[in-house]
C-alpha cells in the first residue's frame, strides 16, 4: 500500500442512549451510502441488549441489513478519533474536543414504535446523510 491509499477518511460518530434505533440506522446509511469512504461509528450512553426490531425491519425495507449489529458503549476515545460526533436528540452528552464538529440532530425516538412509525425517521435520517456525505465528499 502506497501513501496515496492512506489518507485520512473523515470519520463520523453516531451517539444515542441506548445506541439501538436512531444511531444504528444512520451509521448503517452513511456506511452503506458513502460506499466505505467515510469511517462510521455508533455508540450509546446506556446501550440496550440489542437493535430495535422496527429499525431492523425498516433498514430491510431499504436493502441494508443491520440484523446482526450489536449496540455498543460511548467511549472518550470513540469522541476523540472522530472528525463529526452526531447526538440523535436524545440528551446525550459527549466529551467535548477542540477541533471536532458536532451536531444534535433533533429525531423521534423509535424505541417501541412499530415499522410504519419508524419509516419516517429512517427517511428522515437518509436524507440527512446524503447532506452529510455531500459536505464530507464534496466530489462524490
């Protein structure tokens, strides 16, 4: 591998409490739709056991299978080597580090919500990444 194939990709961090509906499903878009040239995490504050069904089910609907994610804990390191860190709405808080850029992204909670209550959060989430994805590749 050369030094022109280690450049830097932007990475971006997706942070929620329980780091199973709203974070998953936009780390799987930004990973999906960026086809692997921005680094993505995800992580929660409190995450749950696993990755909400709805969410599950609404992420099928659009051909990206995010069955078999596993929420994970919000890490200072996690923060620290991000680029963007991206709070879901949902009050969590992050350490803050000079030079990092963050964003809360007011979005409904889909925790015990249904698949039809969830597809417009998830459309929600696409559209917002496609603008991310926009500012972060500016030639893609």
């Amino acid at each position: 591998m050369n030094t022109t194939d280690t450049a830097k990709k932007p990475s971006v961090l997706f942070v929620c409490v329980h780091n199973a509906g709203r974070s998953q499903m936009a780390a799987a878009y930004l990973t999906t739709l960026s086809n692997g040239a921005i680094e993505v995490r995800s992580a929660g504050s409190q995450p749950a056991a696993s990755v909400n069904p709805a969410a599950v089910a609404a992420m099928a609907e659009e051909g990206i299978d995010v069955s078999t994610e596993i929420p994970k804990v919000l890490t200072t390191d996690a923060v620290r080597e991000s680029d963007v860190v991206i709070t879901m709405g949902c009050g969590d808080t992050c350490p803050i580090f000079p030079g990092k850029r963050y964003e809360d992204w007011e979005l409904e909670d889909p925790a015990g919500q249904g698949v039809e209550a969830v597809r417009p959060i998830r459309d929600d989430i696409k559209a917002r990444i496609q603008a991310l994805i926009a500012e972060l590749l500016p030639t893609s």
